[in-house]
C-alpha cells in the first residue's frame, strides 16, 4: 500500500512539475513574441506597403483605412473622399529589433508629408499625410520626430498627428499589391522606383 501510495505522490510531482515549465515556456514565449502596432497614412497604401515589408523587424503589414465616420468602408466609398477616410498602413513589429523612431523616420522618406491632400497625381482627402498614434507616448514620439523632420524639408510639414478610434483592413486585393502586381503599370512607374531607392538605402545602412 506504502508502495502505491509512493508512487502516486511521484507520478503527481512529475505532473506538477511538467505543467509549471509548460507555463514558464508559455510565458517565456509570450514576452518573446511581445508587438507593437503603427498605424501611417502616406498618400497610397499600396506603395507605403511595399516600403514598410522591406525593413527588419515588421511582422505583417496591412492596407487599410482610418480617421473616418463611416463604418466598414469600402474602396470605391473612400475614393470619393466623403467617408473622412485616409488610406493607411498598419504596421506589426517587433520593437526589440525595429523602434516606432525607426518606423517615423521611414515614414518621412516614404512620401512628401508637405503636400496637403496630396501624392504626385493622387488628390484627396484619401491621400493626406497622417500618423495615427495609439497612446500618449506614441504621440510625444510623433510630435518629436515630426519636428526633427522639418529641418529636412524647406516647405512647411501638413502632416495630422491624431489618435487612432478605428482602422478598417481593406479589401483582399490590396493586400501585398505590389508583390502580386509588380508588373502592372502602376506598379513599374510609381512603386517600383520607391522600392529600389530605399532597398538601395537599407543596403548602405547595412554597411
């Protein structure tokens, strides 16, 4: 009886003892995959995109739309500049390999936050320059760099700096446009020159 009841007690500490380390490597792996989200409006989402999935540290990145009244937009609402809407990115990294700092200055060399409403031949309210921030430290990193920012730009920086209520993911076929359409005119003309002069960049960094 001593006997059975020895190694019921053994069996029970094995067993204890293999679900804390299950709950320690729970833990341990929770802390390890810890991520931060950026959510950025830069004019359209499909080149911003195809910049953001460049860079070390960004999990995903999704096309999407933010900052409007309408609730679940689609892409043909948003294009006619009445839902408020402005095309965004919302970024995933890790902040252990990638900063939000590193994320903002990125973002000022994506596109021109000078233009009002503006990218190149993209006009709309849908293509104005935007950081939507998620917290107060966020927002105080925004305002910092934006001023940093400026002493690189002659004409004044428009870009909104404002919390972020909603972000509603575009449609399916937005998502790694330019991946998927690389050779579509669009793709070659505009994206295409942005994406090799920062993977030019990034190289140098590199080095």
């Amino acid at each position: 009886m001593n006997q059975i009841f020895s190694l019921l007690v053994g069996s029970c500490l094995l067993l204890m003892g293999a679900v804390e380390g299950l709950a320690e490597d729970k833990i341990m792996n929770s802390n390890s995959n810890n991520t931060e989200t950026a959510t950025l409006g830069g004019g359209c989402f499909w080149c911003t995109e195809a910049i953001y999935q460049m860079i070390p540290g960004v999990k995903s990145v999704a096309s999407g739309y933010a900052g409007g009244t309408k609730e679940n937009p689609t892409y043909k609402e948003v294009c006619t500049g009445t839902t408020g809407h402005a095309e965004v990115i919302q970024i995933v990294y890790d902040p252990k390999v990638v900063s939000y700092e590193k994320i903002l200055e990125t973002f000022w060399d994506a596109h021109d936050p000078t233009t009002l409403n503006r990218q190149g031949n993209d006009v709309g309210t849908q293509y104005r320059s935007v950081i939507f921030y998620n917290n107060d430290a966020q927002k105080a990193a925004a305002e910092k760099s934006k001023a940093e920012a400026q002493k690189h730009f002659d004409k004044p920086i428009v870009t909104q700096i404002v919390p972020l209520t909603k972000f509603y993911k575009a449609e399916d076929y937005h998502q790694d446009y330019y991946r998927n359409n690389s050779n579509q005119g669009y793709c070659r003309a505009i994206i295409r020159p942005k994406v090799e002069k920062f993977e030019k960049k990034l190289k140098e960094q590199a080095h």
